[in-house]
C-alpha cells in the first residue's frame, strides 16, 4: 500500500521506492512514472487497488531471465554476448512481446518495454501478458550465415522459458523476418513440434498478412480517429516521419493512401526533407534501400534531389502531423516546443516512448493530440495476438478481413482513451491509455489473490 496524504505525496513516495530498487535504470523510472503519474490519482480513492499493492506489484517483472550465448563467426572466432528476457506481467494471457537485436541493448530499456507492453496489450482487448527480451548483438554487418549461427544459438537457450502457453515472443529492433525464421526453425527442432511459439513468422509456415504492415498502420488509423474526434481529417494535411524501418515505412504508406503528404523519413544518419511528398514509387525506393540493400536514407536525397540534414530529427520541418517512429526518447521538449510553434496539431507515437517527459508536457501543454505508443502502435502486436489465434484455428484469415480486425481494435484503443482520459471537456490520450490498460490487468491480478 502507498503511503501519504495526498497524491503528490504518494507519488513522490512511489517512485523513491521504485529508484530506490532499479537504480540507474533510466528508461524504466522514465516509463513507470509516466503510468504512475495517471495511475495513482486514479486509485486514491480505490482502496481496493492499494490495499493490494496493485501498482507496486505491476512494477515488478515477474522474472528476468539472462543467458550468455556463444557462437561462430565466418572467421572461425568464437563470439560470446548476453541474452535476456524479461516476462513483465501474464495476468491476461500468455507472455508477449519483441525481441531486440542491437549493440547497446540494456536491462533498463527491456524492463521500460516489457512494462509498457503489458499496458499495451491489455488494451488491445486480446488475451495476451507482456514481455520484452533481446540481446546486445548487432546484426549489422554480419554474414547470413552469422546471423543464423547466432539466432540459433540465443534460441537454444530462449527454448527452455518460452511457448504457445507460456510467452510468445516476436522480432523488434534488429529482428526482422530472418532473424525470426531462423529462431523459428531452431525451436523447431528443439521441441520437435510445430506450435506458434512465435509470431512475425513467414507465410509459408504459420505467418499472418499485414503483420508487417500493422504497427505503421495502426499508429495512421489512431491518427485518423484522434482528428475525426476533433473535427479533421487526414486529407491535405502535412505530415513529419521519423526513422525508415517497417513502422516509418508503412506509416507513410497508410498516410499517403488516407490523402496526407509525407515528407521526412530519416535514419541514425540524418533525416530527407522531400517538399513534393514521399509517393508510392519513392516509398517503394525507400523499402527496397532498408529491406534488401540495407543502404542509408541520404541515398534517397541523391536519388529525387531533395535535401538531406546529417545528423538531425526533422521536427523543425513545419507540418500538421507529427509520427515519431524511430526509437525510444528522440523527441525532446524543445523539439515538441518546435512542432507547436510551426503548427502541428497531433502526434501519434509509433516507436516506444519517443517522447521525453519534457515534450509530452509541452504537447499537453499546447493541448497538441498526443497518442502515446502504448495506444498509438498497439497495431503490431494485436495482429500478432491474431496470428496466435490462426495458429491455434488451423487458418489464415484474408488481408482484407486481419485490416478489419486492426482497424476495429484501434477504433477500441480510442474509445478507452476517450471513455478514461476525458476531464474538463478535453481528451488526455496518456491518461486515459494508462488507466485502461491497467484496469483489466488490475483487475485480474485482483482474483488471483496474492501470488
């Protein structure tokens, strides 16, 4: 139970104990406290909340796992990196969540992302726990054959902690299709069996259509609702993309076919600035340069002639909408302070936590349309949730039919903002996010008692 007497009090309380347990875990304290921050007011006079440790206990994982993993690179050298897996909460469902490839990679970020997933996928109203894992090796530059030696290497070890019933993990950050099939085809082996273990798989062996598509999707369709809500439209307007992975590229794909104009995408380089708008055969430029020849996004600059700014987010680049879609904390409060300034009127996060607390305050602040991530990019893991329901049926459902269903559980994650983030007349997208994610997880944990 959290101790004061006012909210202000039990806040501050809260997260001394939580820094106090998970020190110099920065993202994580950032992530917990932006929850904690709409939580607590809600519960302070719900006793039956914190008479029962709820938020305490939903800021523990449920375990960390660690592991080395060795393998052989093309040389002959053995290589050794660490592996991890953080099952965060499996009140509603089964484990759920990436796995992360990349060179940085920290306890901190997993914990802030398998938190922020388990909040996520309660409000995508499929029954699906939260979890994060990955491991801090590059798959940038290394041969096929390494990044096959290495994936089953880390899978020979996830085996033991994951299932159909257990935790189901997906790709992320440096997990792509290859990186899951060979995974996939090593817990094949492993287990002698054929279960959807995981998601993001190929076609041909238990994958689902618009998985690829739906976290970009998702992230436009949650745009769409906000401006409806609010009286606009996506036609005509200007929008900002950060990043050129999946989630920026059909972000911009859904954009265009709404009748918004594109007309930034960036990477760890530097950002284009394209005035005419990215179109369908630029996009389809951009794909074949990240997917296939894994090249840099100033080659499109060179290509159409347009602008490229080394080394910079494009968040001066004046626009309507703004769809931060690269990784975690790139828009800071004074980028959010540019937005304002030159207009935007909504942003819709499509990466997780883009935002720093500074440039969320200033959003709200400004009374900016702000989706949150844990709402806004929802879209990806419940086609996820839904290639695990084809897998348990035996089928595969139409592209036109899973585009239903995610738009449908979009129009679903709105309503939860609506219905919870309402106050004054206004509408608090990060409150009403937070609350109905935590409300059905809540609740469960509520029934189980106290395990």
């Amino acid at each position: 139970m959290m101790i004061g007497n006012t909210v202000q009090e039990q806040l501050d309380n809260f997260m001394q104990g939580l820094k106090r347990r998970n020190q110099g875990q920065t993202e994580f304290h950032q992530a917990v406290y932006e929850v904690a921050a709409t939580i607590i007011p809600y519960i302070y006079d719900k006793p039956i909340y914190q008479e029962a440790a709820i938020l305490e206990r939903l800021t523990e994982p449920d375990r960390i796992i660690s592991f080395r993993v060795c393998w052989e690179d093309d040389q002959g050298n053995v290589r050794t990196n660490r592996g991890y897996r953080v099952q965060h909460c499996n009140a509603i469902g089964p484990y759920k969540g990436g796995i992360r490839f990349h060179h940085d990679l920290s306890l901190s970020v997993l914990k802030f992302l398998a938190f922020e997933q388990t909040l996520k996928n309660s409000l995508t109203g499929l029954p699906m726990g939260g979890a994060k894992g990955g491991a801090d090796f590059n798959p940038k530059g290394k041969s096929d054959r390494e990044v096959m030696r290495f994936c089953q290497a880390f899978m020979t070890e996830l085996s033991r902690h994951i299932g159909p019933f257990t935790d189901v993990p997906a790709g992320d950050i440096g997990v792509g299709a290859r990186e899951i099939s060979y995974m996939f085809g090593q817990f094949k082996r492993i287990a002698n069996e054929f279960t959807g273990v995981m998601t993001g798989k190929g076609l041909a062996f238990g994958g689902s259509l618009i998985r690829t598509e739906a976290t970009g999707y998702g992230a436009v369709y949650m745009m769409e609702d906000m401006l409806k809500h609010h009286g606009h439209t996506l036609e005509g307007k200007t929008a900002v993309v950060s990043g050129s992975g999946n989630v920026a590229e059909y972000t911009v794909e859904k954009v265009t076919q709404l009748g918004g104009k594109v007309v930034t995408m960036s990477d760890s380089g530097g950002f284009i600035y394209d005035p005419d708008g990215i179109n369908e055969e630029k996009l389809a430029f951009i794909k074949e340069l990240k997917q296939v020849k894994r090249g840099r996004i100033s080659e499109y600059a060179k290509e159409f002639e347009v602008e490229f700014h080394a080394k910079q987010g494009p968040w001066a680049v004046p626009c309507d909408l703004a769809f931060p879609c690269a990784t975690q904390n790139e828009l800071n409060g004074q980028d959010a302070e540019t937005l304002i300034k030159n207009g935007c009127l909504a942003v819709s996060e499509g990466a997780n936590m883009p935002t720093e607390q500074e440039g969320v305050k200033a959003f709200q602040k400004a009374k900016i349309l702000f989706a949150p991530s844990k709402a806004a990019n929802a879209g990806g893991v419940a086609v996820s949730g839904l290639e695990m329901t084809q897998n348990s049926m035996r089928l595969s459902w139409s592209r036109e039919e899973l585009d239903q269903r995610l738009r449908q559980i979009m129009m679903d994650i709105h309503s939860q903002c609506v219905e919870y983030g309402t106050e004054n007349g206004e509408i608090n997208y990060l409150k009403g996010a937070n609350i109905g994610g935590f409300i059905k997880v809540a609740d469960a944990i509520l029934a189980y008692g106290i395990i």
